[in-house]
C-alpha cells in the first residue's frame, strides 16, 4: 500500500548521516550505533529518523498518535532516514518500525537503539576493578520487562573488538541488524533487543580490532548447546523454585571438619545408560531418581560430579570447558539438573562440583582470543598454554579475568546451591614451570617459579566463598608439597577447606598393588602417611584419575588370583576407610569392576549378578553404615588425638593395628568407643595372634572384611573378644583373636 509523506517530513536528497558515523555503521564497526540510530536530534533541533536493516526494500515508523513515517533508503546497504521539524518522542514504547521485503512480507519491532543502557555505572565500576561478585547479574543474556516491553538484554565484554553484533535466530544470523553498543572505557558492549524469548539461540559476532570477522559463544551463557552447533540459549534462571530450605539451614551450621564425609564421584554420562535407547546417558530427571536413590542406599554423604559444565569435546570427561556458567544441555536443562541438586539435598547428600579455573580450550568458539587478542590467556605462550594439555591459561593477574572466574564459582554456590568445589590441577596454577621445561617458562618478578598472580586469585576464591557462603567447602587436587593448602588465608595458607591426599593414594595403591610375600619389606609405606597425616585436612582419595588409561581398574590392581584380588580390594577399603581422613571412591569400584572406567560406557551392573561384586557392594554401604555412626572414625578426624599406633612392627606377618579415638565426652553415659583397627595384608591366617590394649572387658567385632556376606573366606568369626592381664605392645592387657587372610577387623574398645 502507498502512502503519501506527511507535509512536516522531509526525504533527505542526500544521506544525512555525516562520513565519520556512516562508513562504520554500513562497514559494521561503529561502537556506538544507538547514538544515531532511531529518532534522534540533530545539531539544529530537527528530529532525524534513522534505521540501518539490510535487506529491505522499505522501512517507516509507526508512533502511538496512529502516524506513520515511511523512510527513504538513503544507501543501498540497507540506511533508511527521514527529518522533521517537528518534536518527535524518541522513547522506546512511542514507536514501532515496519520493515517491509521485496517479496512483500512486513514485520514490526520495537527499536532496540531506543533503549537506555541496562549496566549503571556501578556495573560498569565494580566489573573494570575485577570486583563485581555477581558479574553473571548484568553480563551474558536476560530476559526482562523494560518499561513494559519484553525482551533480553546482552552483554558481553570485548575492549580490543571493533564492533560487536547479536546474531542468532531472531535475525537470521546476520550481524549487521543487532550491532551492540561500546559502554564508554569500560571493554562492555551491550543491548536490548525486544521481543527476543526464552529459548532462542544465539551468539556474539565480533569484528576484532584487525577487521577478522568471527563468532564466539557468550562467555556468561546460562544454557550452550553441547554439539558442532554451539550456540547459546537464552534462559531464564529465575522461576525455579527450591525445596531445599532445611538442607542449607543445616549446611551452614555444620561443622565438616568433625563431621563424616564420603564421597561418591561421579561421571554423569557414563555411571548409568540406557542401551535400548542408542546407549544415551541419562537425563538429569533421570539422575534424580535412580542416581539418587543409589547414593542413599550406599550411605555416601555426598557425591563429586566430575565438570558439568558445558564442553564440546566428550573425552575431555568435561575438563576442558567453553561455557563456565552452563550446566551441559547432554542431560537436560538447567533448571532440571537444578531439581537433581535438589533431591539430592531433600536425601540429605550434598553436591560437590568439579571446578577447572586452571586453564580453558583453544576451541575456535570459546574464550580463546575472545575479541581477536589474547584477552582472558596470555600473549606469550610461556605463560599461557599448557602444551601438553593443548590448552590455554587463565591470565590471573587480569582484573577482569579474576573477576570472571570468582563470579563463576560464586554463581554455582549461589543460582545452583552447590555445597563444594573440588578445585581441579591447583599444582599447575601454583608453578609457571609445572610440566615445563627450562627455557619454556617466565620467572616471577622475584625470579622464582610460584605464580603469585594465581596465588592470590586461589585466595580470594577461598575467602569469597566462605565468608558469602557458610558451609561451603572448598578442596584441592594439589600433588606437590606446597605448604598450607588448606590453612586458612589469614593464617598464611591458600584457604581452601580441605586437599587430596595424593601421597596417601600413591603409596598406598603401590603398596597394595605388591604381592603378598612381598609387602614384608614394604611396611613404611603403609605407616609413612601418619607423619604428615595432620599438616592438611585431607581427603583419602581414589578418583577417576586412578582407574584410565592403563592404570587399570581397583579390580586389576590387586596382586596374584581372582579370590585374593577380591579379597586385598575388600582389606584395601576397609583400611581406607578406617583411615584417618575424609572418603571419596569413585564410580564403579564399589562393585569391584573388571575394566577400566570409559567415559563412554556404563558402569558394569550385571556384575552384581555374582560374587564377589555384590559382596563389594555390600562391604562398602557397611563400611559407611560404621563411618556415620562410629563418631571416633571422624570426630578427631584432623587431629593427632584421633589415633594412636597400636604396632607397626610386626613387618614380618604383615600386619598393622591402630586405633581411632572418640572424644571425651562430659556426659560418661553417652561417651563414645574408641575403635580398634587390626590389619592382615597377607592371606595366611593368623590363629592366636595377640594385640595390646588398654581397657578392660569385651571387645565387639563390627566388622570382619573377610566375611561370607562381603564375598569372603567366612572361615573365622570372632564376636567377643575378652581382655586378658597380658601385657603386649607396650600396654596393660592384650586380647588374643583369630585373624582372616587378607582382612581388617575393627573392634569396639569397652567403655571405661
């Protein structure tokens, strides 16, 4: 339909937009496209009406009075002006533009170069001093009302980007239609585009500041597709409702250090699947109900998952992640593997999450060379990539790349309720040597080998976490001796809450991997774990790390016939748990599995149709059954007083004892036992064999590692044991017992 100009409007004879705005805006890198575009006024009080659209063949302007403007195409690549004299209101809810095609379709949207800038200049502040908390508040995709119109604001930052485009289905992929606008110094670029939904895909086109044209992900994307497609969702992170009120209330009171603590880790993707269905993982609904109920059953207090968050490359076991705030779209939606956390913590278990702020994929999509530098790596690759990873490095000594990563860990404590983050390769964040060799690396300012950068950005993580979070707990995966990791920061440590105990996993799994006839010669390397059994609050550890690539499963560690491989697996974890330090098993040992984990296959169930898999199922779930309920196996957990060496002499039958000490309690009638711990790591029996101890009376047996209902031997049974006036081992009295091949008794000491 033709309409006639109205007699105030003026066609322009000739573009009205002056050189200087107009070759960036048709060349697509003008930072500031909301300055001239939409109605505006000129230098001489006329009101200019200005849409760039390419690809139409006529635009107007339709204002709430029922006038409607048409434009004329002022440049071919799609600029479309008019002028008045007239006081045009400029505000986004007075007008609509019509953009019409040459096929004749029209389509009619609000003007996103109308709206004001969404970030206040605290925003801005806060996130150019790398302290803006809730960066992931203000930054990525939002939908929003704003003054009544619904859409969703993008922001992202890019300082060194020329221009800076929203492209995705609501425009056909085509950056010259959403150019976003440069907040001031501050590297941020930002838009409100009405009418875009929850669910629509998108991404950020940028031209780098050497005119490259190329897409990236959002960096604070709540929602990214996992396959070759890697775009974004928008998503709305605010309607979920939680029902976990009593857990947190609980969280924050409790203290983990005195508290038990077994871990379950966990590989979403591959701890179950379902074959009749093309061998798919299962869904984070899914999860909820069997993952869930399984966890319970067993008794573990919490589970690991090992990263959830977004990656494209699935052998990466989710270590090398493009979208940080992203739980992976593999199993579900947000929101869903919300309500996973959420059971989970309505069954009383809580939820650690594996965290990798130590370095990041080269992948073309992701954060490497964001806005065409190097902005959240290093230049120099001697402090930026990790060869042997094939990944880059966190520039930690960045403001805005601290403030990136401390958001994210904050994000996931706060929008997921997420009770710990198990810090994954703190060793390589530690040292600018760490798998380098000489000449490969960039001395400190002091010419030492210790990031100090990353060093303070692992203790501000701590702090921040801690102090916003009560009851969170942090841990390190850090394999070197570097002292004071889990000290905290204002007594000189890194502050994290607890770390890995990889010395105790390494000489223990070495230990145990010794034939029998052999382990005589070894006993220190079962002792030499309580010298420094109290410099850390350790977690005893045995993770995926352990059972891939060649290192073969706990299974096919132990020595000699499948019997005793069974059997040192049953005495292996009964010592484990009987340990002092927090537990963490991973997936699939429980059961004793053959093979080694793959990430892409399912844990072997159909083991649990025989022995001696069901009686390592058993064992463990009994094993946490005493861990919950013997307060002496944690309680004086990370304190010498919590264990006391019976012998460790007797290297030539090969056999330990120790107990693990309950505390004084003021009230004498609810006083808890000690334990005693009594270890046999050869499969000869030992008949009448004699402990030292201290109290009086019967000693319970509560548990027998060697019993026919854990898919032992069976063939000794001990009950109650009776004290006798003997001394032995530097003690009073001793008992003498019958002792199971490849076994671990744990007795209850009479009370005093």
């Amino acid at each position: 339909m033709k309409t006639s100009t109205p007699p105030h409007i003026n066609l322009p004879a000739a573009v009205l937009l002056p050189p200087e705005d107009l070759y960036p805006l048709l060349e697509c890198r003008h930072s500031d496209p909301h300055r001239i575009l939409g109605v505006r006024k000129d230098i001489s009080g006329r009101s200019v009406l200005r849409v760039f659209h390419p690809g139409a063949s006529s635009v107007a302007m339709l204002f709430q009075s029922g006038e409607r403007i048409p434009l004329i195409k002022a440049h071919a690549d799609g600029l479309f002006e008019a002028e008045t004299t007239r006081d045009l209101p400029s505000s986004p809810e007075s007008y609509q533009i019509e953009v019409t095609f040459a096929d004749g379709r029209s389509i009619f949207h609000r003007d996103p170069h109308a709206f004001a800038p969404l970030l206040g200049d605290m925003d801005l502040y806060l996130l150019g001093q790398g302290r803006h908390l809730e960066a992931y508040r203000v930054l990525g995709a939002h939908p929003r009302d704003v003054g009544g119109i619904s859409g969703t604001s993008f922001a992202v930052w890019a300082p060194n980007a020329q221009r800076v485009s929203v492209v995705g289905d609501l425009n056909g992929w085509d950056g010259r239609c959403h150019m976003m606008r440069r907040l001031g110094g501050s590297g941020v670029w930002e838009i409100f585009i009405p009418g875009v939904a929850e669910g629509e895909h998108y991404k950020f086109e940028i031209r780098g500041p050497y005119g490259d044209v190329f897409l990236k992900t959002d960096p604070f994307g709540f929602f990214a597709q996992h396959d070759l497609r890697t775009a974004c969702l928008v998503t709305d992170l605010e309607r979920y409702e939680w029902n976990d009120a009593e857990w947190m209330e609980l969280r924050a009171k409790r203290d983990a250090y005195a508290s038990p603590m077994s871990i379950y880790e966990v590989h979403l993707g591959s701890w179950r699947r379902k074959p009749e269905e093309k061998d798919r993982p299962l869904s984070y609904l899914e999860l909820a109900d069997e993952l869930v109920g399984y966890v319970k059953e067993m008794g573990f207090t919490h589970v690991e998952l090992l990263p959830v968050m977004e990656h494209p490359f699935d052998a990466s076991w989710g270590y090398q992640v493009v979208n940080f705030f992203a739980p992976s779209s593999r199993f579900g939606t947000p929101d869903e593997f919300r309500a996973l956390i959420d059971r989970l913590h309505q069954a009383g278990i809580g939820v650690i999450l594996d965290w990798v702020p130590g370095h990041f994929p080269k992948d073309a999509h992701g954060l490497a060379r964001y806005d065409g530098t190097a902005l959240y790596e290093h230049e120099d690759p001697r402090l930026g990539e990790h060869r042997e990873w094939g990944t880059l490095i966190f520039n930690y000594g960045r403001r805005e790349v601290q403030n990136f990563l401390i958001a994210n860990a904050l994000f996931w404590l706060d929008q997921y309720h997420i009770d710990g983050l198990r810090v994954d390769a703190v060793a390589s964040m530690l040292y600018l040597d760490y798998s380098r060799k000489e000449g490969e690396w960039v001395p400190n300012c002091f010419g030492g080998r210790e990031n100090l950068e990353a060093i303070e950005f692992l203790k501000t993580f701590n702090t921040l976490c801690y102090s916003r979070h009560p009851g969170v707990m942090t841990i390190a995966e850090e394999s070197t001796a570097w002292p004071g990791v889990s000290k905290p920061v204002y007594d000189g440590g890194l502050g994290f809450g607890f770390k890995w105990n990889m010395g105790w996993m390494n000489d223990s799994l070495r230990y145990i991997a010794r034939p029998p006839i052999h382990r005589k010669h070894h006993q220190g390397e079962i002792t030499f774990s309580m010298l420094y059994a109290y410099h850390e609050h350790f977690v005893l550890v045995i993770s995926h790390d352990e059972v891939v690539h060649g290192k073969g499963s706990m299974m096919n560690k132990m020595p000699e016939d499948d019997w005793q491989k069974a059997a040192n697996l049953r005495m292996f974890l009964s010592w484990m748990w009987a340990h002092p330090g927090k537990k963490l098993l991973f997936q699939g040992s429980e059961i004793a599995q053959w093979r080694e984990w793959n990430h892409a296959q399912s844990i072997d169930w159909h083991l649990l149709e025989h022995q001696p898999h069901i009686g390592m199922q058993r064992l463990v779930k009994r094993l946490n059954e005493i861990y919950l309920s013997e307060p002496a196996l944690f309680m004086l957990d990370d304190r010498p007083e919590g264990f006391q060496w019976v012998d460790f002499h007797d290297a030539e039958n090969t056999v330990w004892s120790f107990l693990r000490k309950a505390p004084q309690a003021s009230d004498e009638r609810n006083l808890p036992s000690d334990l005693l711990v009594i270890v046999n790591a050869t499969p000869v029996v030992r008949h009448g064999y004699r402990v030292g101890v201290d109290q009086p009376g019967c000693y319970e047996e509560i548990l027998n590692s060697d019993s026919a209902r854990f898919g032992g031997s069976g063939c000794i049974s001990n009950n109650l044991i009776v004290a006798e006036d003997v001394g032995a081992h530097g003690r009073t009295r001793s008992i003498v017992l019958d002792f199971p091949p490849l076994a671990v008794l744990v007795l209850r000491v009479p009370a005093t």
